[in-house]
C-alpha cells in the first residue's frame, strides 16, 4: 500500500518535471505558449513587488513587463532554471529603485505617482501607510517589500536585494522603526 | 524608542529569527519591562498592517501580451545569424570578383575581352548583390 503511494507520487513527480522540462524548452525555443505559461507562473510576484514599491498600478504594469521581455530575451542563455526567478525578481528591483531616483529627481512626477489611487480599499489607514511607505528611502522600501511580499527569510531576501545579511537585517530594522514612529502609537491614533 | 538594551531584539523577535535560549531570555524580560512590551506592540501593528496588505492580481491579458512581445523578438534574434550569413556570402562574392578581376584590368580606355572577365566575374557580381539583397529583404521582411 505505502509502496503502491510512494510509486504514484514518483511517477506524478516526474510527470510535472516532464512538463516543466517540456515547458522550458518550449519557452527557449520562442514558442508562444510556452512563454505565456512561464510568465502566469511568475507574473503575480513581479507585479506586486513592482506594485508595492512604486504604488503605481500603470507603472507595476510597465516594469512588470519590461523585466519579463528583458529576463526573457536572455533566456536561451539561462543555464539553471532555478536562477530563473530570482533572477527576474532582481530585475524588476532594479528597474523599480531606477523609477524612483527618477521621481527623487523629478518631484512633479512622483506628485502624479503618489496620487494615484490604490486598486483595492481605500481606507484611512491604508492610505496612512502608503504615505509612510512613499517618504522611505529606496532601500528601505526594497527591503520591506522583498521581506513581506516574498515572505521570505533574513538570508533569501538579502540575497534577492543583493546584500549581505547584516545590512539586509538593519535596513529592515529602520525600515519598520520609520513606520511605527511615523504610523504613531495606536492609542495616539483613536 | 525604549532606551532598554534588550529593545534591539524585538524585531527579529516578532519575524521568529529568535530561538533557543535568547528567545526566552527575551521573553522573561518582556514580562517585567513595560517600555518593550508597548514597543513590541507597536511594531506588531506595523507589521500586521504590512501583511495585510492584499496580494493583487496583475492585469488580464498582461501575460499574453508579454509572451507575444518576447516570442517575437526571439525569433527576430534567431533571424540575425542567417542574415549576417548572407551578408558575409555576399560580401565575399564581391571580393573574390574584385581579386579576380585586378590582375585582368586593361589600360584605361580599353575594352576587355579575357574570358575569366566575361564568365566569371558577372556571375560573382550578381551572386553577392543577390545576397546582399536576400539579407536586406530578409531583415526588413523580419
């Protein structure tokens, strides 16, 4: 019985990397199917670390596919599929802290990014929050992201931003030491 | 901020980076210091409003439109090395026409006769401007 249910899992195990093989090649090859398949399979992180780090959905929307076509432009380079996605999460940093040192220079810019409205509830304390976020350094806003949108560990998510740990672990620490003091006590805020 | 010693650990506290024996050394201080436990409160706020920000769904069609961007420019890639084959095939043609001719040239004013002229070279011309050809419309067509 527990023979019979370890065989159905190996077999099922190398179905799905037959297909995930079958789904690489195909995407190296050009095929269009293929390429649509990779980028719903990795879509949602990018678009919403774009998203929470520009608070712009046209601009998620923009970066979300410039890092896809460049990401994907390499990929008959790309020798470990498994460097694929963090690959393309870095990519997408980039081009995001890259957006923003453009709004630094250009205040009038980031007036019509801030004021774009987000998608889901708009709620006081959400839009608390998304102030605070804004008035974050770049770095501190990519730590925060990386940490709670991937939720990932210290060490990945260093690794992701391209940082050693201990700088990672400070940016995140006065990354949420900036929010609390400017969000204020809870009792402050009734 | 607390100006306690032991407020630095709360954050990774409150992310679960704390084990062992500096967790409960944490723990045992909390119970009998009010300034870190209003602190780890705060920050506990700030991090429940960080996670409860709602994971949003990228925009419909956004994929497909992405796939048939990138397919395209991987086959406009792919179509790059054929096109500089013919360019290269091409440019040779003209070359070995050129080599070939110059030991043939007549004087100025004369008019060529030597069968390698009249053969060779005309075939060699038209090849390389055929290929040259080939990879513009080739290019243009891509």
């Amino acid at each position: 019985m527990i023979a019979t249910l370890a065989c159905r899992l190996a077999g099922g195990g190398s179905v799905e990397a037959d297909l995930e093989a079958r789904l690489w090649q195909g995407a190296r090859r050009g095929d269009e199917r293929a390429l649509e398949e990779l980028v719903r399979r990795h879509q949602g992180r990018v678009y919403n670390l774009a998203y929470r780090m520009l608070r712009s959905a046209e601009e998620a929307e923009d970066v979300t596919q410039d890092a896809f076509l460049r990401a994907l432009a390499a990929l008959p380079r790309l020798r470990d599929e498994r460097a694929f996605a963090p690959w393309l999460l870095r990519i997408t940093a980039n081009l995001c802290i890259t957006r923003l040192r453009k709004r630094v220079r250009n205040p009038e810019e980031a007036l019509e990014a801030a004021d774009v409205p987000a998608p889901e509830e708009d709620t006081l304390a959400r839009l608390e929050l998304e102030k605070a976020l804004a008035r974050l350094p770049v770095r501190y806003r990519l730590a925060l992201t990386t940490f709670y949108v991937e939720g990932r560990s210290y060490r990945e998510a260093a690794e992701l931003v391209g940082v050693p740990v201990t700088t990672f672990r400070t940016q995140l620490y006065r990354a949420r030491e900036m929010l609390r003091q400017a969000l204020g006590r809870p009792e402050e805020r009734r | 901020m607390t100006a306690c010693r032991m407020a630095a650990g709360l954050q990774p506290y409150l992310d679960g980076a704390l084990t062992g024996e500096a967790r409960l050394t944490l723990e045992r201080h909390l119970a009998g210091c009010e300034g870190c436990r209003r602190l780890l409160e705060e920050l506990r706020q700030v991090d429940d409003r960080l996670r409860a920000e709602p994971r949003l769904a990228p925009p419909e069609g956004l994929a497909a439109a992405i796939a048939r961007q990138a397919a395209a420019r991987q086959q406009a890639m792919r179509l790059v090395p054929r096109r500089l084959e013919l360019v290269t095939m091409g440019a040779l043609a003209l070359a070995a026409a050129g080599a070939a001719v110059t030991p043939y040239l007549p004087p100025a004013g004369l008019p060529t006769a030597t069968p390698l002229l009249q053969g060779a070279l005309p075939l060699a011309i038209w090849g390389g401007l055929a290929a040259l050809a080939a990879a513009y419309f080739g290019h243009t067509a891509g």
